[in-house]
C-alpha cells in the first residue's frame, strides 16, 4: 500500500519533490495558463468557463481560421532526431508530438494558443473539495472505425496505463500520480476497484484524486489521458497501436510509421470535431542536425524549420526567398539561469548578501543581445509573465550595490574571497559562450574568482537536478524552468528547488544527507537493534512532531484540512510496534524493526529539515502547499509572493528567455510552437494551406 503523507508538511514533500522529475524531462520553453473557478461545473465550448487560457504575450503569430475543406495537399514537417519509436501514450516519449490531440483526442485539449479547451468533455464537474471530479462526454464523437466514443474506452486506456502490467509506464507523468490508489496499483497492491477511476455509464466517467486539485482537467490533454477504443484494445493488447491494428478518434490517422523514420498521417474521414485545419497528408521526418533541416526547407522539402542560432536567423534575414516567411515567438515565463550548485558546504555563498551580489553584477542585456544575438529576451524574473513580473520587485543589474554588498560581507572589492567553481556542461554546449562572460563579469565586477569546470552530459545533469552534491566544492550551474503540463506548482518553474535542497541553515543540508545515508542502509540492516532504545527515539520523535504541529497545523490546515486526516506517526509506530512485539519468528521481527527503524530515521530527518529551514523557507513552504490546491486564476495572485521569496534569496539567477525565430513556406499557417518540454512543433491538426 502507498502510505499517506503523516503530517502536512509531509504532504509538500508529496507534492513538491516529484518536480525534480519533471523539470528535467526537457529544456524547452513552456507557457502558463489561467482557469475559471473549479468548483463550478467545467461546461462545453459554449460556456466561457470550460476554457483555461494563456498568455498572448510574446509572438507576433495569429490564429488560424480553420477551414472544412481538406486539400490534397502533403506537408512534411522536420522531426527530432531519433524520431518516434513507439506510439504507445502510456509512456513519456516522442508519440506524444501525435498522440495529443492530433491522431488521438483527449477529454481536453490545446488550442493553438495553448489554452486548454474541452473536445470530448461536455462537462466536468469536480466536488466541493475538488476530490471527486464526474466528466460527462459528447455523444457524436466517432473513431476511424465508425464505433462511438465513450467513457469506456477511457477507462480501459487509464486503467491499462495504471496497471501493474505496464510496470515501465510513468505514474508521473500526466494525472496517474495523482489519482487515488494510482500507486499502489502500479505496485499490485490492490485491485483495479480500488483506484480513483469509476465508470459511471458509457458517457460518464468519475475520478478520484488522492489529493484535491481545482486544476486537475489541465492534466487532461496530456498523452496517458489519451482513450484507446476498448474493442481495440482487447483485440490487440500488445500491439494495439501497430498502425495495422489500431483505431484513431483524432483528426488524423497514421497511415505509416517507420520506428525512428518517417511517421505519415492522412486526415481521419470519421473525425467529428470543430476548428482543425485542411492539411489532408502530414509527414513528419526526422532529421541529424539544425543545418539539415535548413537545407531541407531551402531544397522545399520540407515547410517548416526554426533558425536554430545567430548564423541560421542572419542567413535567413539576408535570403530574398526566405527572409519575408520569418516568424518569431517568445516564451516569456520560462527562464534560463544560474543557480547553486547544491554541494553540501555552501561556503561564501550561505551569506545572502553574496549571493545578491553575483546577481546584481550580471549584465543580462549584454549577454543577450552581444552572445545571444537577439535569440534571447533578457530577465530578471523566474517567470516573466505580466502577472508575475509586474508585482515583484527584482535584482537588477547594479554593480554599485552590487560592490556594497559583497564589503557588508566581508570581502571588499573581493579581497579574500575564496575561488569558487562554475560546474558547465560539455566545452561544446553552446551555453558555454555566456557562461564564460559571466564569470568574466564577476572577476571584472565584484574582483573574486570563478573557474569553470567542464561535465560531460549524465554527470551534468546530475550535478543540476541531484537534491544535494556531497563531493563538490560550492560555486554554481546552469538551470531552466520548462514545464510538462500547467498546473499552478509548475509556475514555480523549478525554483521550488530552493526551498527543498538550498535554502537552509548552515549545514542542514548536511545534516539531512546524514540521515539520508542511514535510511539508504535499513534495507540492508540484518539483525535486530535495541527496540527500546528506538521506542525512546519515537517517544521523542512524537514530542516533537507535536511541537512542529501546534506551530504550523492551525494555519496550514486551513489551506488543506484533507492532510490532517493522514495517519499519524504515532499512529504509524504504533501499528508496527504491535506486529514486533507480536512476531512470530526472528524473521517477522526483523521486518518490523527495519519498518520501525526506517519510520523512526524518516520522521527524524523531516524533524532536522524543518527546524533548519530559514524563516523564508517555511513562508514558501507554506504558499507552495496553498498554490497545490488553488485554480490556476487563484495561483497567479499566489505566485508574486513566492516568487519574489525566491528572486530575494539568489541562490537561482534567471538571465533570458528565449525568443524562437523560425521560417515557413508562405502557404503554410496553424503552426503551434511546443512551449512545453520536448519543444518543437505539435498540434499538427491546426495547419492551414491556403494556395
């Protein structure tokens, strides 16, 4: 069985450490979305409230006006690298540039402004602590087959993406992670009555969460939220997606597929739906690098290609044949950065007046517009969006200040610093260019030192996402906030980080890795310690969770009255004291004491790991647990606050976002930039040929 969090601020960690995971799972821009209240009914497109919506700043591309009137015309499309080698959406790979929403469509979906938008749904419609949510579905929707779509090809896909037959599928990924009992399915723990998803008829399903989420149809256009037609599925449950086999509810079909190789998609004649556009043939085709896919769309092979560097966007703006189909695109809520480096000693850099310091003396406008060349907007926000930027007040690039800072200190114009190091990715990442101009602008402004040691990519990345760094010196690395889908955590963009693995009292960190190595070695512990000597350690462990309680539980109960349900540690030693002292035989009595022990060493880390939390850490601990319940309309209010906590403690230093230039046939609109992780282009079911 998957436990339940055992105090509220366990229930952040629930919440918040699964980020890690997701933000590295691509470097690419992202965008947000706002919602309407989620405690009213989510109706069809005639009610204004069934759609979450987007920022509009930051491109000069307009919406498409769909046309019914499919030509028969091909367009290709320049493909990652690798292409797509299982069209399986259980799984985070590259199907899902087509299995959301272009040969598969969702509940929910994107329109081409990433606003999420009902296509099944007719109504969605979550309880009063948005637990339960019921979704009713159109009735006119068809697969390529002719058969109706109904709730119960949703629920095979679910539960088949839940189940513990796909063991390999990412619980995740998407809402699988979320909904009740999700977990322990995964694990074979209970039965398939036993989770979150109820089939109510064939056009009504239910769900129940394991938390409540007032945003949670924005889980709903992802790819394991995709249906699978039920009859399909049972026909072919190995390879139901083998184009010989399987059934499509999308605007399109694939018509062939080579792993790796071309994937060609011909619109769906079944497809009832409204606003797609009149491509009749998509090829989408993978390609080695940037400089191929430039001189594909010069020979007119393909339709589309980004300009991928300063060179790409100057040769294009100087090409008559091109330089006229130029579009761009910002992403102005993702940043690109600098952050600490998470080794366990931060030296220097535990003082906030340092850190301040190093931000306040990069020239961010330098580096955009001298090494970037204008394919970058500078920042000085985490996310950059108008909600945002507009109500925090930000580090500015001031080296005055930044000077006086670093004397308070103690370290006037750098004397005695000590030499700190920058830990980069390999010599030829082309992040490399402004990493060394910043290191050159803090020995030229501040007068300390910064060597930049080179990582190749798995150590890297590492370096960067690892919770804490135990063999490192302190210094700094690169970090991004791409996002996978919007829910209001994810506006944090991975500067929730700082409130997990940096933000702490000198040597907390240390001391919760201390406790991490234990924990790390229960499972190998093989004989029986002092059980009274550790009952004494949950006596005090209890007393002190009691303490952290009567401090945090009045406020933050208010914010989530669910979590004070969870079972106690008391409660929890209790039910394992029991089964020590009634233990059969010398093996059940070592399993109670390393589940007693492992309890016990758990409860005494969080207990560590609060008590060295800053003041500020715990206000944005607290602000994190209220944005995991609100709507997305409710966290832009939220976010300012804990985003002007995380600009103030610099221990993250946004510098750009990216501007995204790319070139177009002239008869070809609809384009969606991914402004989620993979990046790219998806939602090929908006492209428009207009001769």
């Amino acid at each position: 069985m998957v436990k339940k969090p055992k105090t509220l601020w366990s229930l952040i960690a629930l919440l918040i450490l699964v980020l890690p995971l997701l933000a590295a799972c691509g470097d690419a821009a992202s965008t947000a979305t706002t919602a309407t209240d989620s405690t009213q009914p989510t109706t069809a497109a005639s009610d204004s409230s069934a759609t979450t919506t987007a920022p509009t700043a930051g491109t000069d591309v307009q919406p498409t006006t769909a046309s019914t009137d499919v030509k028969d015309v091909t367009v290709t499309l320049p493909f990652q690298q690798g292409g797509i080698t299982s069209l399986d959406h259980a799984y985070w790979s590259a199907q899902l540039f087509v299995s959301q929403g272009v040969v598969f469509e969702g509940l929910y979906g994107y329109d081409q402004q990433l606003n999420i938008v009902p296509k099944i749904a007719e109504s969605a419609t979550p309880s009063a602590d948005n637990l339960v949510w019921t979704i009713k579905l159109r009735k006119d929707k068809k697969w390529s087959n002719g058969d109706p779509v109904t709730a119960k090809d949703f629920y095979a896909a679910w539960v088949r993406a839940a189940g513990p037959e796909l063991k390999d599928a990412p619980m995740w990924a998407g809402m699988m992670g979320y909904v009740k009992n999700g977990y322990a399915f995964k694990a074979g723990a209970v039965g398939v009555d036993e989770v979150g998803f109820k089939l109510i008829d064939d056009y009504t399903i239910e769900v129940t969460l394991s938390q409540p989420n007032a945003a949670f149809i924005n889980f709903l256009p992802v790819m394991n939220a995709m249906p699978i037609n039920a009859k399909s599925l049972e026909a072919n449950p190995s390879d139901w997606f083998d184009p010989k086999n399987a059934v499509y509810n999308g605007p399109y079909v694939v018509e062939s597929w080579v792993s790796g190789g071309d994937i060609v998609l011909k619109r769906n004649p079944n497809y009832v739906g409204e606003g797609t556009g009149n491509v009749g043939t998509i090829v989408l085709r993978p390609y080695a690098d940037a400089n191929a896919r430039l001189q594909a769309f010069e020979n007119q092979e393909i339709q589309f290609t980004f300009l991928e560097d300063a060179s790409q966007l100057a040769y294009a703006q100087g090409n008559p044949d091109i330089k006229d189909n130029i579009k761009s695109e910002e992403n102005p809520i993702v940043w690109k950065g600098i952050q600490y480096n998470r080794s366990l000693n931060a030296g220097p850099l535990q003082d906030v007046r340092v850190r301040q310091a190093f931000a306040l003396s990069i020239d961010k406008k330098a580096i955009t517009d001298q090494i970037l060349k204008g394919l970058a907007v500078p920042t000085d926000t985490f996310n950059s969006d108008v909600r945002v930027k507009d109500k925090v007040k930000s580090l500015t690039y001031d080296v005055a200040k930044a000077k006086q800072l670093l004397a308070e200190a103690g370290y006037p114009d750098g004397a005695g610093f000590p030499e700190l190091t920058f830990y980069a990715p390999p010599s030829n990442d082309p992040q490399m260019p402004w990493i060394e101009a910043v290191a050159k602008m803090w020995q030229d402004n501040l007068g300390v030192k910064v060597v930049i040691q080179n990582n190749e990519g798995p150590v890297y990345s590492n370096i960067q996402w690892s919770n804490y760094n135990k063999d490192i010196q302190p210094g700094f690395a690169t970090l991004g906030g791409p996002m996978n889908w919007f829910q209001p955590l994810d506006l944090t963009l991975a500067t929730n980080h700082i409130w997990y693995f940096m933000d702490y009292k000198e040597g907390g960190m240390a001391k919760f890795a201390e406790y991490q190595t234990q924990i790390d070695a229960v499972s190998s512990t093989e004989a029986v310690g002092d059980w009274a000597d550790l009952t004494a350690r949950a006596e005090a462990a209890w007393t002190k969770r009691q303490a952290i309680n009567a401090i945090e539980e009045p406020e933050m109960a208010k914010i989530s009255a669910k979590a004070a349900e969870a079972p106690s540690f008391k409660e929890q030693w209790d039910a394992i004291n029991e089964r020590f002292t009634a233990a059969a035989d010398d093996a059940e009595k070592l399993t109670a004491y390393k589940d007693g022990l492992l309890l016990v060493l758990k409860e005494e880390q969080d207990a560590t790991w609060y008590d060295n939390r800053t003041d500020e850490n715990k206000q944005a601990q607290r602000l994190m647990l209220k944005l995991a319940g609100q709507t997305l309309d409710d966290a832009w209010q939220t976010l300012p606050e804990i985003q002007q906590l995380a600009i103030d403690s610099a221990w993250m230093i946004p510098i750009y976002y990216d501007k995204l230039y790319y070139a177009t046939d002239p008869r070809l609109s609809g384009i969606v930039i991914n402004k989620l992780s993979w990046g790219g282009i998806f939602q090929y079911q908006y492209l428009q040929w207009t001769e």
